[in-house]
C-alpha cells in the first residue's frame, strides 16, 4: 500500500509544481537548465507509474463501501468518454469548445468510473488519489490562465469522426490488456 500511495503522492506533487508552485519549478529550471529539468520531471513521473502499478499489484483488496450494482456498467461507459476527453486534449476537437481541459477532465470520469465499479483500499487511494489530483489541476490552471478564450481552431467533421474511432479502438485495445494490466478482468 505504501508504494502505491507514494506513487499517486509522486505523480500529483510533480504534476501540480507548475500551477501551484510555478517559483519553485522556474529556480529549479533556471538551476539545472530546461533539458535537465525535463528529463527529470520524466524520471520521476516514470518511478510514480512503477510505484502505482507495482503498489496496485502487491496491495491485498479490502472493501471500504459496496458499490452500485450499476457502477460497473456505468464505468464501462465512462470509460469510452474518458478516452475520448483525453483524446480531444491532442488537437482540434469540437469538444475543446465545450471543455476547457478535455485531459483532466478525462482523467477524471476515468477516476469516477472506478470508484463506482471497485469499493476496495486500493482503488480508493489510486483512482481517488488521481481524481482528486485531476480536479485540483483543473482549478488552479484555470485560476493561473485566466478568463477561458476557447480555441478559434476547430476540427472537420471527419477528423471528429477519426477520433471517436481511435477512441473506440483504444477502448477495445483497454479492455482486452487490462487483465495484464490491473489483474482484472473488465468483462467476466
């Protein structure tokens, strides 16, 4: 369990220097210079994955709530939505008219889609822990871009069309690996 929660405290701490701490990001920046920054953002993100997935794989489940009998199926939709909001963040989308941060906002209803469809320790700390990362980073980037100018550049209907079919094989390429992945199976 703990390698699991220091992989969510690694990944939400590094992703929220920029909008909460910009200060201290820049003299870390200025420090060791804009390459070297990177490469150690990348670094760290890349350890907060293997903790969160070797923390997941080694944490016993034990249920905190019981959830819906629905959840499940409602997860299985949310998910496609998720792929599509994340996939939206990419490049002109219709969708970014609407949303302002199709990414985090992806992330989010993944995150809320699990914790309807699992009620364990585990879930709770790892999709609750990205959730609320997700919902922190939506409001303190709005709060630091200010007013909300939607992008002028819109995609072609076919180019939304090309989405929701990556999308819906994304979707399908998920659920096929996420035995390999989660040690769940979606279905079944």
């Amino acid at each position: 369990m703990e390698m699991l929660i220091a992989g969510v405290l690694l990944w939400s701490l590094v992703h929220l220097m920029k909008s909460v701490t910009p200060g201290l990001r820049a003299s870390i920046q200025g420090a060791i210079g804009e390459g070297p920054h990177k490469g150690l953002v990348a670094l760290i993100l890349l350890v907060s994955l293997a903790l969160m997935i070797f923390g997941w794989r080694s944490t016993t489940a034990e249920f905190v709530y019981d959830p819906p009998a629905w959840g499940r199926h409602a997860n299985m939709t949310l998910m496609f939505i998720a792929i599509l909001l994340i996939g939206a963040a990419q490049g002109a989308s219709r969708i970014r008219q609407w949303i302002r941060h199709p990414m985090l906002t992806g992330v989010l209803i993944w995150a809320g889609g699990h914790l309807l469809a699992n009620g364990d320790n585990k879930s709770l700390i790892l999709f609750g822990g990205l959730g609320l990362w997700a919902l922190v980073s939506i409001i303190t980037v709005s709060r630091n871009e200010g007013i909300w100018v939607k992008p002028a550049r819109i995609a072609s209907v076919s180019r939304e069309l090309l989405s929701v079919v990556i999308a819906a094989t994304l979707y399908a390429i998920l659920m096929f690996v996420h035995p390999w992945i989660a040690g769940v199976p979606v279905v079944g």
